[in-house]
C-alpha cells in the first residue's frame, strides 16, 4: 500500500507528554498516530468523548473548539430525542 506523510503542527509540552506514555506503552508517536486513524476509521467517528476541556488553551484553534460545541449539542439532542422515545413508548 502506498504511503504518504502527515505533518502537523502540536505543543512541544504535549507532544512531549504523550511521546512519554508511548515509551511506556512500547510505540513510537507514529505508531500512535497510526492507531487513532485507524480506530477512527473503524468506528466512523472520534473513538474517544472530546470536550471543551481537552483542547490545550495554548493551542486553541477556533474549527476545533466549534467542533467540540457542535458535538456537545448533537449529543444532546440525541439524548432529548432518545428520551422522548422512550417516553413515548411508555405511553403506549
């Protein structure tokens, strides 16, 4: 299969965090970033609950903290639409 390079841009402190978990955990940052893209591949989503709280505030990127605010509100949403359903079958 073809490879391609992903460059970006992170906090050194971070990257230093989690480059400290990936020793502990055996891998390497690219073997991390592998297995994110690949989990959310498979799961067709973010693999993991993202808040507001996440996004280091040195590196508050705007289409990211939308993001976290649009999928808290669809959250919501879908458990106000969950919650009607199940009352309405209640009902029945």
């Amino acid at each position: 299969m073809a490879q391609t390079n992903v460059s970006f841009e992170m906090n050194e402190k971070l990257r230093d965090q989690m480059e400290e978990i990936c020793d502990e955990l055996g891998m390497d940052l690219e073997d991390a970033f592998k297995l994110f893209a690949k989990k959310m591949v498979n799961e067709q989503q973010i693999p993991f609950e993202v808040t507001v709280n996440d996004i280091p505030n040195d590196d508050a990127d705007e289409k990211i903290i939308r993001f976290v605010k649009i999928s808290a509100v669809i959250a919501a949403v879908a458990a106000a639409v969950s919650l009607v359903i199940h009352l309405f079958r209640k009902l029945r």
